[in-house]
C-alpha cells in the first residue's frame, strides 16, 4: 500500500473508526502498529497524516490530521511516485462483457483517470443495452473494489471516480458538456482524420480530455456519426485492431505518453 | 477472425490437413463453406489465400496459395487494421504469478511485438526462481495458445514468437546481442536519466527496440547496475507506479506511440 484512501464517508474528522475488512487490512494484513504513521487520501484527492492509535475486536481508530505545507510524509512503501504534472483524463467506457470492465477500470485508476462513466451503446453487451437499466447492480461494488485497490497500490494522486449510473452513448454530450477536447478511438478510416498528436498539440497538459472507448464490437457507424456532429474527433490507433480491454489502456498510455512528454 | 494461422508445422505445401479443435473452430464455430476464400499467415508472416476444399469428419483440407502481387484478400471480418509501418518490439517479460503471464503476451502480441522473451529475476515468482527451471512447462502452451489467438483477432502482420526457454535476466545481453536500442522501465529516478522521446530521438523505426519489464516486484538495484552497464538506458514512466501487467502494455504502447506519431 502506497496510500490508504479514506472511506466515502470521511468528512475530515479528526478521528475515524474503521471496522471489518477496513480494520484487518491494516492490522492483520499490514501489520502497522499502535502510533504508526502512515499516508492517506480522502476521496476529494487530499492529502492526511494518519496514525493508528488503537486496536479493538476486529475495528480500530485512526486519528487524522492535515499535514503542514511542505511536512514530508511517511508512505508505507519506499518506491516514490512520478510526482506530475498529469493530463485531466476523463474515460466514457461502452460496457464490456464481465470481468473486462473491472480490468479496464483497475487500470485507468493507475494511470490517473479522473472519472470513469460506463456507456450503454449499440454493440454492448446485450444483457444490459436490453434490460435499459442504469444501475450498475452487482458490478458497483466489484468496481468501487478495484478503484480502491488502484488508488492504494499506485499511489496515484488522482481520487477516481465512477459515475454512478450508466449513461446511454447519446448522453455523452451533455454529460460532458463541452468541458475540452474529446477523442474517441476506433479501428477504421474516417474524413478529415487527424493524428493523436496532431489534435494534442495545442491542448495544454491542464485541460481536461475525454476518451470515448467502444466495447467489444467498436462503434457502429451511426455512433461514429453522432460522435462528429458532437464534436468529438475520431483517432485511428497507429496499431493492430485491439481487444476494448486494450484499447482503452492503450488510449489513456498514448493520450498521457504524448502530453507529458511534451511537458517533462 | 481477421487472418487464420497456419500450423508451426506448415511448410509451404499447397494443401493442408486440420484435425480436431483447428478444424472444428473453422468448420463449427466461424462455419466456412466449402470454396470459401479466406486470408492465412504462416509462422514466418507471410500472407497465404487459403480454401476450404473438403469437410470431413473432425477435418478439413485447405489449399494454400501464395497471392499474386497487390492481389486483395478476403478476410472473414471486414474492419480494415493499421498497415503500418510499426517498430520492431521485442519484450523481455520478468516472470509474473499465473494469468498475468498469458494477459501480457497476448496483448504484447495483440500490439505487435516480434518475440517475447520470459526472464527471472531476483523479485520474480519463487516457483520459478528457485526451481531454476529453463522450461515454461505447463504454462507454454496456454501462452502459445494466447499469441495464436490475439494474432487471429488483431490482424497482425507480425509472427510474435515466444522464446521457448526462460532465461536469466543476466543472460539478456547475450541474447538481445546488441541489435538496438534497449531501454527498462523502473519507477525510481536514476542518474543520467533521459525522457523516451530523447532516447527515442535518433532511434529509427526500423530499427529493433527491447523493452524489459520487471514482475511484480520491479528490479532490484544490483539488476538495475547490471543493465545500464549492459549498455540499457533507465526510462521513468510518466504516471503512477503501475502494475507489472500494466506496466508492460504501457511501456510498449509508449514505444509505439512515440515511434508510428512521428512517422505518420
């Protein structure tokens, strides 16, 4: 662990009572002490010196306290992290079939995605794309998991989100709402097709970029279509055609490769 | 299916004979009819026109023809792939625990890399460490079944082979001998430390680049030493610490990304 994230309920108490599987991971699993420090992260990406102050029957108490500017912090592993900048990704994932999605979201947490939205498009799995429902159901709490494991494992500055519920492709617009430069990637040839660094190449590293990723069967034409007269610009993968679980790692790693390149 | 391979057997002959799951996976599961065209690649790359001619029983018979030059061919799936050019990647993989293995070759393979070579390393699976075991036993096959596979579905020009012993990372400059540029991928701050699009500067995409990705443990320093004096350059990736499956998928998609944008 490189950083405990805070629970969602965490309001910047001074105290925190974690119980169950929170508790055991850091005493059994982890093994820290009573009067341990360690670092930590509240679901706004904030920063808090945590010490572990008592050890009950399967809960404990941390208390919790926001470091001083510049105080260096105690990480319960040596390895530093790339310290920035980082793009402001934002990854709109047409859904996969099961296990997929967890890989693809675990993985744009460690590269530092800020907001993950799962999409209900035309080639998606059936099962869902039929049923029109827009609760994650099972799958949230699976994927709320893997973010969480990401934050910790990586270190990752950046607090993940995933959108609550599933958004149809056509709310991608309004969702969005024009808030900087949105790409989406597919496999085949379109008018007026522009290099990835071609697009990138005024957008400076702090403005936001959105990266639409089709599921198993890319996007139809009609989406592509759609995806144009909404401003969007398609990208063509200077690659082989990838599996979505690939595409969309590949996407983020080129998008964040290219920007901070640039900057570093 | 974007391509069929051919068998590792297969030598050029005008016919050939597929048993069991090979001819069941074209007879059942894509269903081809007899006088069907379709486009093979042997284990060299090269393209074949291939025929179904006969169905037996658990069998099929193909006709192999080499095409004429600039002669089109008809893949089973329609979406045209990127024809390139692509850099020459070859990946030395620090051995990782179980499926992570089998995910990293087949997207390695997946994005077009022409051999993996599986290493151990200090921080790499004590099963295999210890055993000092050259063979990749049980697991060589579900690794080759994984290249055969992404080749199928990617469409990629490029026979990824998998080198069919393991080999000591202390035996990496033996084997790479020298043909390129070879960089590893760490997440500390080295000295003498470049950017990829420095080093990959003066790198033309022709020529042959090595990527090394430690396992879950990374490099220890005493093999991070041994590689730069090796002659290998320490690349810092641009984002948080990552997974080794992520890394390895990350640093060749990077590698691809610099080389094919300046090119196209």
């Amino acid at each position: 662990m490189r950083q405990y994230l805070l629970p969602d309920t965490f309001e910047g108490e001074d105290h925190v009572l974690l119980t169950g599987k929170e508790s055991q991971y850091l005493v059994k699993v982890l093994r820290l002490k009573i009067a341990q420090h360690f670092m930590g992260r509240d679901r706004e990406g904030k920063v808090w010196d945590l010490c572990l102050e008592s050890i009950g029957k399967n809960n404990c108490v941390l208390g919790c306290r926001v470091p001083d500017a510049g105080e260096p912090l105690v990480s319960t592993d040596v390895l530093p992290s790339y310290s920035g900048p980082y793009p402001h990704l934002f990854l709109y994932q047409c859904l996969c079939k099961g296990k997929k999605n967890e890989q693809i979201v675990r993985q744009a947490t460690e590269l530092g995605v800020e907001e993950i939205v799962l999409l209900t498009s035309t080639y998606c799995t059936k099962e869902f794309s039929k049923k029109n429902d827009k609760n994650l159901g099972g799958q949230k709490d699976r994927l709320e998991g893997q973010i969480k494991e990401a934050i910790q494992q990586s270190g990752s500055p950046i607090p993940t989100h995933l959108h609550q519920e599933m958004l149809p492709l056509t709310s991608f617009p309004q969702h969005w709402n024009n808030r900087g430069l949105a790409l989406f990637f597919h496999q085949s040839e379109r008018a007026d097709q522009k290099s990835l660094t071609q697009l990138l190449s005024n957008h400076p590293i702090e403005s936001p970029v959105a990266l639409l990723v089709g599921s198993e069967g890319g996007f139809s034409e009609e989406e592509c279509n759609f995806l144009e007269a909404a401003g969007c610009k398609p990208v063509l993968l200077n690659t082989n055609i990838l599996r979505a679980e690939t595409a969309a790692l590949y996407g983020l790693s080129a998008i964040q490769v290219v920007l901070t390149e640039r900057e570093n």
